[in-house]
C-alpha cells in the first residue's frame, strides 16, 4: 500500500494544507495510506480529528513522517532541510516555483527525489482539473478586488439615496487570465464599472462575458506562448500599450494588475508618471508583486501611500483564504494522484504530456530544459 504524506506548511504566512479531510477520506477509500502531520490543517481550520475520522493516520515527527513517505505532498516548495529529509525515490507533488529558484530543483535531484512541479501541469482541457495555478489564481483575483473594496475611501457600487446619487467606482483590470477575470468578475458584483487590458486580443470576448469593457491596443506581433500565457513584447509594444492605458488609468479609482511572465520579473505596465496622475484615494493591487510588481512603485509585502495613490504589494494572496484555497488544490492533487497510480503503483510514462511536463527531477537527474537553462544562467 503506497504511503502519502501531508506535510504541515513551514513558510511564514502559509495557512494553506495540500489536502483536506474530505479528500483524504476519498483516497484512503481508494486504498492508499494516508499520513498527516498533526496540525497541518490549523491554519484552514481543518482539525486534526477531521483527519483521523477520514482515515489518516496522524504523525507528529516530522522527520517520521518524511522518511516514511513514498509520496510527500506540500503547498509551498519545501525548503534545504525538509529536502534532505526526503528519502531516495520519495515522490514530491508541490509548487517548486522551479524557473526562479532552479537550486531547489538540482537539490531535489541531487537527493534522487522524482519531483512534480505544479506550476508545470500543461494548460490543456485534460489536465483542467489537476491545474493548481488557474484554482490559486481564481481565489487571488477574487480576494484582489474585495481588497481594492475595502482600501477605496468610495463605494463601489452606485448607489441613489435622500442625498443624492453616489457614482460607481471606476475598475481596471490588466491582464485577463484566470485571476484578472475573477477580479472582474468580482468587481462587477460588488457595483464596480469595470475596464480590462490584456496583450492577448482573443481574450476580449472573456472578458466582456464577465461584464467589463476591453481596451483594444493595436498589436503587430505574437503575444501568445505556446501554454496559453501572455509573452513577454518587445520594448515598441510596451510603449504603445502604456500609452494607451496612461489615459484610462488616470481615471481609475481602482487598478488591479496580474501580468506575469514565468521565470521572469514582472513587466511594468504602471509607471511612474502614470501613478503621479492617478486620483487621490485611488487603489493599485499588484498581484505580481512577488514577481517585481506591475506598478513602478510596488514593494513586495507592504502597502504603500505614494502622494495620495495606496499601492498593495499583496503576497500569497490565496493564503488569505486558506479554507477553500486547500480544498481546491486538495482536488488537484487528488486528480493528479489518481492519474499517477495505477493497480498501487507509480505510472511515470514520460510520453504522457502531464507526467513529461511537470515531472521536472527524477533517478538523479533535472528533466525539464527551462529550468536547466534557468540554473546555468543562476551559476
């Protein structure tokens, strides 16, 4: 019987559990040995009585706990020691954030561990359900545009009272995946007026679907890479975009950014100039904060006052919302477990897209070429 492990997150401000109570009682129906360290699931308010009523069984040594394990599972990439507790031939299912941080990923060889990256599960209809980087990013949208709500000295919604009529609060959204289209989507429900940029032109149709207007930028070259995400433009394009958004940001009492490049800083979309001209009271939400920001004057983990404008360099916003953020990649996993075994065993078929592209260490060796690539240029 194959032993998963549930490891309690160690990150400062990782409240999150890669699986939760509901879901371990489905694979232990399914007959795997589900281990969970005591009081994983705290920071989720899952208890570990949850736990040992759907059949885990709870370790309290950590170190037990890993050696124990065939298949350790984590939220936040684990960190050089909890490496080292992992035996030769441990599977470990995280996010491993392996372009900017390829050391982890050789570490992770170096030990003989066969490493899933969930950043790297392809963004194909097959493998929609193990995609932990759309689930993440639906809850972070979501909590970005409740937080521009609650940091605006205005309502969003319009409102018509004995005083007077109060206007809507005016919403811009750049960059429309899964994140920007629930912020939009959020937004909209709580009254805003919504507008919505993104490189990608065929993503218009979304975002009107959810109720905002798109701001259309004359693009002449390919602003899609081959994983469905925003490419990095050359310096020309940038220019004509912020351009064009200076005008639309100024009259914005909120802006709420997602850009993100994998591997790379973050691009700026909001400069400078452009934040000296936002409205006094305004909000910037900078969901690529940890990136290096989308607004010039983002500081990842703080919140800033610049003239007037609050600029919120949010981390780990998912976080935030710990309940269903672990019950939503909890699903993930599941999924992705229950395509990697088969009759109790491991079934690595690199020829299957979804084991060949997230699997990014196996028998001692690094497999994924980005992040070959991204650990020379680190040396």
């Amino acid at each position: 019987m194959m032993k998963i492990a549930v490891a309690k997150e160690s990150d400062l401000g990782e409240l999150r559990v890669a699986l939760v109570p509901d879901i371990v009682a489905r694979l232990v129906k399914q007959g795997l040995d589900v281990m969970v360290q005591n009081d994983a699931g705290t920071g989720s308010f899952f208890a570990d009585e949850a736990y040992a009523e759907a059949g885990a069984t709870l370790v309290n040594d950590s170190v037990a706990l890993w050696q124990e394990a065939d298949i350790v599972l984590k939220v936040a990439p684990p960190n050089e020691d909890e490496i080292r507790s992992l035996k030769a031939g441990t599977v470990l299912i995280s996010f491993l954030n392996p372009l900017r941080n390829p050391e982890r990923i050789k570490q992770l060889a170096e030990q003989k561990v066969t490493a899933f990256s969930m950043e790297l599960i392809p963004r194909t209809s097959r493998a929609q359900s193990m995609d932990a980087l759309s689930s993440q990013a639906n809850i972070a949208g979501y909590k970005a545009a409740v937080l521009a709500a609650a940091y605006l000295p205005k309502l969003f919604p319009m409102m018509t009272t004995a005083a007077g009529t109060i206007p809507p609060a005016k919403v811009l959204v750049l960059g429309a995946g899964v994140a920007g289209l629930q912020a939009i989507a959020t937004a909209r429900r709580l009254g805003a007026v919504v507008e919505a940029f993104d490189i990608r032109p065929q993503v218009k149709e979304e975002v009107q679907s959810v109720g905002a207007k798109f701001i259309e930028v004359t693009i002449e070259e390919d602003t899609v890479a081959h994983n469905g995400y925003a490419k990095e433009v050359n310096t020309n394009t940038q220019d004509r975009i912020r351009e064009v958004l200076t005008e639309h940001i100024k009259k914005a009492d909120v802006v709420i950014t997602t850009a993100q490049v994998p591997g790379k800083k973050a691009p700026v979309l909001v400069t400078e100039d452009m934040v000296n001209q936002m409205k006094p009271g305004a909000v910037v939400v900078d969901l690529a904060a940890e990136q290096g920001g989308n607004c010039a004057f983002t500081e990842p983990g703080r919140n800033i006052n610049h003239n007037g404008v609050t600029i919120l360099g949010t981390l780990n916003l998912p976080a935030s919302v710990p309940t269903n953020a672990s019950q939503v990649y909890a699903k993930n996993l599941q999924t992705l477990i229950q395509y990697l075994i088969k009759n109790d065993m491991l079934n690595l078929d690199f020829e299957d897209d979804i084991v060949n592209d997230s699997c990014v260490a196996h028998n001692g060796e690094i497999r994924n070429q980005k992040v070959k690539d991204a650990l020379a240029v680190a040396v």
